[in-house]
C-alpha cells in the first residue's frame, strides 16, 4: 500500500512538472479587445461581443473628451460601473485596461485642464480594479515629429507619473518615436507608472525592424502591445508581420502580458467588426495560446 501511494505521487509530481510550461503558456499572453474599435465606445454590449468573439478581456474607453474638462465618463456613476463589473465576470472577461483616446485629438501637452482628466481616470481605474491606462500622445503632442513641445510633454508626464504611483497603476503611452527614443524619453520623465504601449505600426510605418525595436525597447517598458498593423489585411494575411517570430522575440525576452487588436481590418470590409475581430483574436490565440482555442 505504501509503495502505490509512493508511485502516485511520484506520477503526479512528474505530471505537474510536465504540466507548467503549459500552465505558463496559459498565463503569459492574453489577447484583447477595445470597445472603441468594436463601435461600441462604453457601451455595455461591448463586453458580451468581446466573448463572442473570444477574447481574454476588453478595453474600455473613458469616452469623448471635446472641450469638457474631463472626459464623457459614465464609468464614474456606480449604476453604470457595477453593470459593467457584473457583465464582465458574467461573461468571463477581464476589463484590463481603461482608454483616454479623447487625446488622440485633443493636446495632452497644450491643454491648460489636464489634471482633471487624468485624475478621473485613476479614479476609475481604482474603482474597478484596473491596473493599466492608455494615453495617446496623439498628433498634437508628437515628439517625434516637434521637438518644441519634448519638455511639455515630458514635464506633464512626470506629473501623471506621481498620480499614477500614488495609486497604484501604470499609465501606458504611445508615441511615434523609435524604441531608443522611447526609452530616452522614460529615463527622462523617470516614473516606474509610466510605460509604453507598444503599437506593431509604429517601427513598421517608419520602415524600422519590428523584432529588433521590441528587444531594444525591453520587457520592463512595454506595458501592453497593440498588436496590429494598419488596415489593409488581416493579421494572418499580413506579409509584414510574421507573428511566430514576434511571439519568439517576446518569449526571449519572458514578456507577458496583453496584447491587443487595434486595427488590421480588411480594407475591403472595415466595418464588419466580427468579421475582422473574429479573424484576428482567432490568429492570436492559434500563435499565442496553441491548443488553448
């Protein structure tokens, strides 16, 4: 009798060693998708097609910005916030990030009232438990492209760095800048809450190495990934991102985290949201989850 029960754990042991690097792989990557890209900008049916579509978990936007203080968020009022809560783990969706696309438009570096906006969103974040923001840098603010409005920038960020360490989060970023000036651009706003959200486009739209970019900025300053090129053709179709090698890249690096569809829409066809969804998260779970789908 001793010696079975000394074989049984013995084979359950070898089972679980086998078992985690599956576990791992389970846990490592997770594939999103944002509210805003599927039309349904803080809309509450937003989290039921993020699971018909079968994705891990759902971006969502804190809504329109315009000349408002702050942003068009519905998030703030309990009702709207428990509903979204409830839909989430009704739906097994992890609500993993909050958006402040209001500053792809508006000027994040320009606008006097900034502070408004960006502390509504950490409030939100801390009610809902989410632990990472977006802020696009947007036209307005690209350093990449007018150095005059570099110290702007950077000054603002290291304010919202101090909010965002305060509270626990991380605020992603996304500039047009190459991965070596992106990680300049860290060293001076010098704020562990402050991270980049890296975009497959960017390196690729200034004819730089997708894989050689990813390594240079490193795995301690990617926050998330939008993984996704511009709209032409699918991810699965696209002859300028091998996502095999992108995954190796990344697993050398031990990054994890979540990577999210942006664009990558069939041109023919831009607004057939599961269409073009559907086939992207189908592609990102085949390369990053195989045998998980």
């Amino acid at each position: 009798m001793k010696q079975q029960i000394g074989k049984f754990f013995l084979l359950s042991g070898i089972i679980a060693l086998f078992a985690l690097p599956a576990m791992a792989q389970k846990s490592r990557y997770k594939i999103g998708l944002i509210d805003l890209m599927l039309l349904k900008r803080q809309k509450l049916s937003a989290v039921a097609l993020a699971k018909e579509l079968k994705a891990d978990g759902l971006e969502v936007d804190m809504g329109g910005l315009g000349n408002r203080p702050t942003f068009d968020n519905k998030l703030l009022a309990d009702s709207s916030r428990q509903q979204y809560l409830k839909a989430a783990k009704d739906n097994g969706i992890e609500l993993f990030s909050l958006a402040m696309t209001g500053y792809y438009a508006q000027s994040f570096c320009g606008r006097e009232a900034y502070l408004e906006s960006i502390s509504d969103c950490i409030k939100t974040m801390q009610l809902m438990g989410i632990k990472t923001a977006f802020l696009p840098m947007g036209v307005q603010c690209d350093i990449a492209s007018s150095t005059s409005i570099r110290d702007s920038v950077i000054s603002r960020l290291k304010v919202v760095g101090k909010m965002a360490e305060k509270a626990g989060v991380v605020i992603a970023i996304e500039t047009a800048l190459s991965a070596s000036g992106e990680k300049q651009l860290l060293k001076e706003i010098g704020s562990p809450a402050i991270k980049i959200y890296f975009n497959f486009s960017n390196p690729l739209k200034g004819g730089r190495d997708l894989y050689k970019e990813m390594k240079t900025l490193g795995a301690k300053n990617i926050a998330m990934i939008h993984a996704s090129n511009k709209d032409s053709v699918w991810l699965e179709k696209d002859p300028q991102i091998d996502l095999y090698k992108v995954k190796k890249v990344l697993d050398k690096m031990k990054w994890k985290g979540w990577l999210v569809v942006e664009r990558s829409r069939d041109a023919s066809q831009p607004t057939n949201v599961k269409y073009n969804y559907g086939a992207n998260v189908a592609y990102l779970k085949k390369v990053f989850q195989p045998g998980q789908q």
